[in-house]
C-alpha cells in the first residue's frame, strides 16, 4: 500500500499535493479531516476513481486553502449526484442499470467476509426529513409510528397502527433517490439497544459517530427526534453470486463529513465513536431497500451534545484499528495523521 496512495498520485501529482497541503492546514480546523481520508482511501477501481480525479484536477485549482477545500466539496456533491443519487428507488435493484451508483460497480471479493457474522442490520433516520418527503407534521409522523413502535414492544396487535405505519413510511420513501444505504451492525450496539436504558439515543448517536445529529446545533431546546430500524441481511440486494451487496464504506460514497474516517481497504468500515470508548461498532454500505412497519424497532430523542473534541477522538479511533488492520494501513495513517497519535 503506497502513500499517497497510487490510484491519486498517478492520475494528478498536482491535485495529490494540494491534497497532502491541504490535509495538514490548521485553518481548516476539524475539516481538514475530511482531506486525509482522501488521502487514506484504498479504493482500486480505476473506472471509478480514475473519472474522480480527472474533474477535480479541473476544479479544485485554488491556491487559498478555504476556497481549494470549498471546491474539493462542490465537485464531490457533483459526483454524488451524478454517479451515486441520479435515479429512483426500485422495486427490483439491479447492478447492470444505467443508474446503479458506483458503490456497488465493478468487482468485489470481500462480501462473504462482511456478512459471515451478520444477521440483521440497523439504520437511524431523523423523523424531520420522513416528515418533509411524507407531506405530515412532525408531530403526526411522531404519532404514528410511535403508536405502532409501543404495539410492538409491548406485544399488541393493532392492525390499523400497522397499517397507518406502512402508508407513511411508504409515502416517504417514494420521494427518496437510490443513493446507498450506510447501515449499522445491529449486534455490535444491542447493548445500547434496550428501552430500560436511559439515554440510548444519545449513546447511540455517539457510538455511530453522527457529529452532525447535535442538538445543540441544530434544536436545542427540542432535540433531534429519530426513528430506529432493524432488519435481517436478507433483506438486501444480492449480487451475482446471491451474496448480499454490502460494501466497505470509501470516502467516495456519501458527503465528506468531519468524524467519519476512512477503514482499513478489507472487510466492513468501523464508526468513529464520539466518547473515548474501546468499542468498535461495524458500519456497511448497501443498495437501497423499502423499510416497513415491521422494521421499524423504536423512536427517540437525541438530546446532548458532542463533548469530546473530534481531533482526539480520530486519534483514539486510529489507535483501535491499529489493532486490527495490516501493518501497511497503519503507515498510511501515520502519514496522514501522525500529529493526532
């Protein structure tokens, strides 16, 4: 494993230097985070990162470090939406299709490794978002599926609950595009996934590394309201082989954001958990799928802030891997992040 790494230095020495600059800029703040991961990532299908590099060694010129950053994120918001969120969701995924986002292009060879222990997958969702593609009020969209969530923690059927949860949760999804799912492994957080556990909410946002779901940020007075789902692998989409297409998360396949951190290139991505805490939570990307009444495990409200700065917490988060990747990552991170360990 070369640093930088090959399938960047071959194509744009000009933009791997800026790159290396920019990763180690201070004005950047925690943003300059978002940098290393390029420069971390072990991505090797050149059909994909090969048409990356080439617009950007066109767009990210600048020479300021503020502007060459704000240019990097334009031309990646416009790779995302032309490779990865250009079509709708459909009943039937296909990776030949003209709209099948690049995550789940070319080949792959690790999907037995990231789903031999795996049964079932969780995904949170804010319930503002639900709210805005349903048409319904927050506090409707509150009403409903919480109403359906107690019938089916506390074992009672209410057959119009259900039916009212899956109008909604359909109406919402039907306005949504086929851009990847990034799920967690529901085993590796079961412990904060118990209803008798205060503050869960706020534990699992931490231990999923979602920086930006901080109230104190975004509402502080009310919160961020979420909704939980849990559902079987079995309800992804399968490739050729019938195995199901979940992929490594890469820094190519969702918004750059501060605490995310690129994984060792072989088997699932890991969360960077936002409190000092030896444990590790495995996170997957993968197609698209339609969640239903019976997926839905819960909702809640997060409520606390992110009190750990991020630059010691990306520095613990490498230390972790350290323990579990090959000794080639572990030099690429050096490199890029050798002030933070």
């Amino acid at each position: 494993m070369t640093f930088p790494p090959a399938w960047l230095k071959s194509s744009s020495p000009p933009l791997t230097e800026l790159l290396l600059t920019l990763g180690q800029e201070p004005d950047l703040g925690t943003r300059r985070f978002q940098i290393r991961n390029f420069l971390m990532e072990d991505d090797e299908r050149r059909h994909r990162t090969d048409g990356y590099v080439a617009d950007a060694k066109d767009r990210v010129i600048a020479s300021d470090p503020d502007t060459a950053f704000q240019q990097l994120m334009s031309h990646h918001e416009q790779y995302l939406h032309e490779r990865l969120r250009s079509g709708v969701r459909t009943e039937v995924f296909s990776s030949q299709g003209a709209t099948c986002p690049d995550t789940f292009s070319g080949y792959f060879d690790d999907g037995d490794e990231l789903v031999r222990d795996v049964a079932w997958l969780g995904r949170l969702e804010r319930l503002a978002p639900i709210s805005i593609n349903s048409g319904e009020s927050r506090q409707v969209v509150r009403s409903i599926l919480d109403r359906w969530a107690r019938a089916q923690r506390e074992g009672i059927a209410d057959p119009d609950a259900e039916v009212d949860a899956n109008q909604l949760l359909l109406s919402w999804q039907q306005r949504l595009d086929n851009r990847p799912v990034a799920a967690f492994v529901w085993d590796d957080v079961a412990d904060v996934l118990a209803w008798s556990r205060p503050g869960w909410e706020d534990e699992l946002r931490d231990r999923l590394g979602l920086e930006h779901l901080d109230p104190t940020a975004l509402s502080p007075s009310a919160g961020v309201d979420v909704a939980v789902f849990r559902y079987p692998v079995r309800l992804v989409p399968t490739d050729d082989a019938a195995r199901p297409l979940l992929r490594r998360p890469t820094v190519f396949d969702d918004t750059p954001r501060d605490a995310f951190c690129t994984p060792p290139p072989v088997g699932a991505g890991f969360c960077v958990n936002l409190r000092i805490d030896e444990r590790l939570c495995r996170e997957v990307m993968h197609p698209a799928v339609t969640f239903k009444a019976e997926h839905l495990w819960g909702l809640g409200t997060i409520r606390a802030g992110v009190s750990v700065p991020l630059d010691e917490l990306r520095g613990f988060h490498l230390l972790k891997l350290a323990y579990r990747c090959q000794a080639d990552f572990c030099d690429r991170f050096e490199q890029t992040d050798g002030d933070l360990l």
